[in-house]
C-alpha cells in the first residue's frame, strides 16, 4: 500500500483540526499516511519562515479569529493552553516511538486534544504516558522516549528531510510528487488523490 506522509507538530492548531480529517482522506483512496512529527520553530529558523504570531498585530488578530471560526465550522473545541506556546519536543519524540509501533494517529490525536482542547500539558511525562497508555502504547516506553538522545536525534533527522523536501509549515501532505500545506487544502489533496495522479505511471 503506497504510503503520503504527513507532516506535523503539535504546536500548530492546524494541525489539530487537520487530524480530524487528513486520515480518512487518505484511507479513502486506499492508501496508509505516516505520521512524521517535525519541529516547528527549529524549521522555521533554519528557512527564514513566516511566523504568525510575530507579525502585525492586525495579522495576528485575523489568525485568531481564523483558526476559532475555523473550529467552529468544523464543530471542534479550541481552547488554547494559557501558557501557549509550551515546549513540544517530549511530545514530539513520544510520537516517533507511537509511529514505530503502529499507534501515531491513535496518539497523536490524544495529544492534539489534550493540548488543544483540555489545556493539558504536553511537557508532563505522566500525561504523555496517560496519552500513550489509552492508544496501546507501553507507558514507560513512553516516558522513556520523551527524554531520550536516540528520539530526539531521529526527530532532528525528521526535520532537516522536511526541509530537503520543500516543507515550509504544518500541516503538510507529502504524496511523493505534490506538497499539500494547510488544513484549508486537504479538499485540493482529496480531489488530487481522486484523479489518481499521486500513482506510478
């Protein structure tokens, strides 16, 4: 089964409404998504990337009203942690051992909610472990994965093959030969995966 990869960072509200839909997009048209979790503002350093919530105040108000109106339509609830943005880094490398053993969707989801939604603390080892626990993953594995050297060089890895790749930010469907970013073009990524163009010729 030919497999889109789907990059991430929980740090991206994005992200969080993209997680709802971005999976039975791709299983629609028989294929499997891998879930690549990438760090954020270490790529947008190294890139010279866009940054939100450095831009104009008048910007910044649009994004805000942007992202709450899009989780209204979507009918998803969005509470942003007071302390936002938190450190995402334990969470992230939590979710490459998730995608080792097959649960990241299942997982990461778990996280997204739990920070987007629950105000929950996505740098606790407990509740990463809690997370890892209710999607079938070993909760000490867990919490061994969130402070390990070994995770944390594979999540840099990730990272610098997002940049090679062309990834700019998160949400990003990766179909091998097209870039989907944003959660607003997942409708461009489903028509694109319709017409059968992701395929071999």
């Amino acid at each position: 089964m030919k497999s889109l990869t789907f990059w991430f960072d929980v740090h991206s509200p994005w992200v969080y409404l993209a997680s709802f839909r971005v999976g039975d997009i791709v299983r629609k048209h028989g294929l499997a998504l891998d879930w690549r979790p990438l760090h954020l503002p270490r790529l947008m350093d190294e890139i010279g990337g866009i940054k939100p919530l450095e831009a104009s105040p008048q910007r910044v108000a649009w994004f805000r009203q942007d992202i709450r109106d899009h989780a209204e339509l979507y009918g998803v609830r969005l509470r942003v942690h007071p302390q936002y943005p938190l450190r995402n880094a334990r969470a992230l490398r939590t979710a490459i051992l998730a995608a080792d053993e097959g649960k990241a969707e299942t997982y990461v989801r778990l996280v997204l909610k739990g920070y987007w939604s629950e105000r929950a603390d996505i740098t606790d080892l407990d509740q990463l472990a809690r997370w890892g626990e209710a999607a079938g993953l070993d909760p000490e594995k867990v919490k061994a994965a969130a402070v390990s050297d070994s995770y944390k060089q594979r999540l840099d890895d990730n990272t610098q093959e997002a940049i090679a790749r062309g990834v700019f930010g998160v949400p990003t469907v990766d179909t091998g030969s097209k870039l989907y970013f944003g959660n607003d073009r997942l409708e461009l990524l489903d028509i694109h995966l319709g017409q059968g163009k992701h395929l071999p010729a």
